[in-house]
C-alpha cells in the first residue's frame, strides 16, 4: 500500500517553486532583502491579507498579480489534496495496514484461512478462542475493511489462490491452511498453488458438493470436510446419542479439551514405556490412544508400550495438565 502522503510530493515541489519565484521576484523587482521577499510572498500565496511590507511600484503590482493567480491556485490545490487525504481516511488506513503488515513479518507457525465468509468467520472465532495464530486472506475489499476496523485478525486482500499473496501471507512458515471459500473451483487452485509452495504444509479444505472431496484430494489436501455431511453426522448423533454429545461438548468448552501430540526424533523419551516417561500420572492428562507412524492404532495404550519416532499422542485434559504432558516430551 503507498503511502497517501506521497500525493502531495508534486503539489509541495510546486509551492516551494512558487516561493522560490516570489521571493527572487521582489529582490529583483522591488530591490528588497531576501526575509522581506520571503515574508511578501508568504501572506500573498496564504492570502492571509497583512499590509504590504513596503510599497508596491507599478512593476511590483504586476508581479503580485502573477504571485496571486499561481500561487493561491497552488496553495489551494496542495490543501485540497491533504483534506482529501485526512478527510477519507486513507492516512489511517495506511498506517493500520503498515501495522497489520508488520504483524505478517512476525507470524510464525500460524494457520491461513482463506476466504472470510460464514464459515471462515466462525473457523476464525474458534482459532481465536484458542489463542491460535492466524492470517485471513479475502478478495473482497469490503471485508478487508471491516476487518482492518475491527482490528482482530491479521489480514492480507487478494486472490488466495495467487502465489504472490499466499507468499504474503507467510505460507511458507504456515503451520497449515484451511480453504473456506464457497467455490469449490477455486478451493481445487488455492490447494493446488499452496501445495506447490509449501509441500509439507498441512491443508484442510472445504468441499460444497460430495463429488469435489476427490478432487481435492488429489490436488493436495490432506483432510476435506463436507459441511453438509458434517452437519448431518451430527444431527443423527444428537438424536440417538444426545447425552454422549453432550458429554463431549462439555469436555471441550468446560476447561478440558483434546490434543494431539508427536513424539519428535530427538526427544529423550524414545525407547521408554509410557509408565517410564511419565506419560500416565495419576494426577496428569489422561492418554486415550498412540497412533504409530504406519497408521497401527493403539487406544487405552498399555502402560508397557514403548514410544518410538513419530508416535501421535491423544490426550484429554486440562490445559494445564495437556502442557506438562507436552513438555514431558521435550
């Protein structure tokens, strides 16, 4: 985004040529010091109506005349330009998208959500609560403003399936994107060009009809969910299940959640049972299953399982209690 104030680079060098030529005027004219040159051309120009520093001659009314038509129509056209600029806000747009651009450049291990419509407004307030890191990308200038108002989000305007402003975005230290765009056309180009930019980036996409979740796929994302047949799983798990959904939802909004964690190929537990890592405290998170590198599942693991590389964790607790079982890893 150019700085607004640049506009004004023209009309200034305009007006310093103005008094440039009215101070040298009235020296050679009226034979005047150069501070009285200076002085006489000021409160022509602002047309602030102080008497004449000395006498005018015929010739130095003449001057004054010329003084006045350029000068006044060059004062006022460079006020002209900066109320424009402070009158439509573009100086505080400008400098709230300097700072939304300098949280870009620190963002790191965060999620891009692209587009801002119903569903990426509800991914975002979640990711919000969650205190997760992340970037919106929306083309449509109306959004970019509200959300540049609201002063919530880290946003960039544009086509998300452009290169340029995923790369903006901080694709390449993403920790994954998630497509929520309504058309599915333009989700299978905002996988394809994320995945050309980032191949080991995690993407979860949105699919409206059943017939995109291949297509999807193959462009390169590694989860696509259907909101409608999302909804419909749930709606039937409600109706024959309420008390387990219940149980669920409140595991997740009442202080407690689930989280996932990977056993990283430098960690020193490599090679210790859960029972000698500490993974399975009385007190601590509880570990509902290990998913091995080769996809072998194991729930309610067995104390006596040893943890390899790469080993998936899925523990329930509370946030507490998920971090110092994180950090039991490390």
């Amino acid at each position: 985004m150019v700085n607004p104030m640049r506009r004004l680079r023209s009309p200034a060098l305009a007006l310093l040529g103005v008094l440039l030529y009215g101070s040298a005027g009235y020296m050679l004219v009226q034979r005047w010091a150069p501070f009285d040159s200076f002085y006489m051309t000021l409160i022509t120009i602002t047309t602030i109506g102080y008497s004449e520093v000395r006498p005018l001659s015929d010739g130095g009314r003449l001057f004054t005349s010329s003084l006045i038509l350029g000068g006044v129509a060059i004062m006022l056209w460079t006020l002209g330009i900066f109320t424009e600029i402070l009158g439509t806000g573009q100086l505080v747009d400008y400098r709230r998208r300097r700072t939304v651009d300098a949280k870009l450049r620190k963002t790191r291990d965060h999620f891009i959500i692209c587009g801002y419509g119903r569903m990426g407004t509800q991914v975002a307030t979640e990711l919000v609560k969650d205190r997760v890191p992340h970037v919106i990308i929306d083309h449509n200038p109306e959004v970019a403003a509200r959300m540049g108002r609201q002063g919530e989000h880290t946003y960039v305007e544009g086509d998300a399936a452009a290169e340029e402003v995923l790369l903006e975005a901080g694709i390449e230290r993403a920790r994954g994107l998630i497509s929520a765009v309504d058309s599915d056309e333009r989700a299978v180009y905002i996988v394809l060009a994320a995945r050309a930019l980032n191949p080991d980036l995690y993407i979860l996409a949105r699919a409206g009809r059943p017939e995109s979740i291949r297509r999807l796929e193959l462009a390169g994302a590694n989860r696509v969910v259907s909101p409608y047949r999302m909804g419909g799983h749930q709606l039937v798990q409600m109706a024959l299940r309420p008390n387990v959904v219940d149980v669920l939802d409140s595991l997740v909004t009442g202080g407690s959640g689930v989280e996932e964690m990977t056993v990283e190929e430098r960690s020193p537990k490599i090679g210790l049972t859960l029972a000698e890592a500490g993974l399975l405290e009385p007190d601590g998170a509880h570990v509902l299953a290990l998913r091995r590198r080769d996809g072998r599942l194991e729930v309610s693991p067995s104390p006596s399982l040893r943890l390899e590389p790469g080993d998936l964790i899925v523990a329930l607790g509370s946030e507490d209690q998920l971090e110092a079982l994180s950090a039991r890893l490390i």
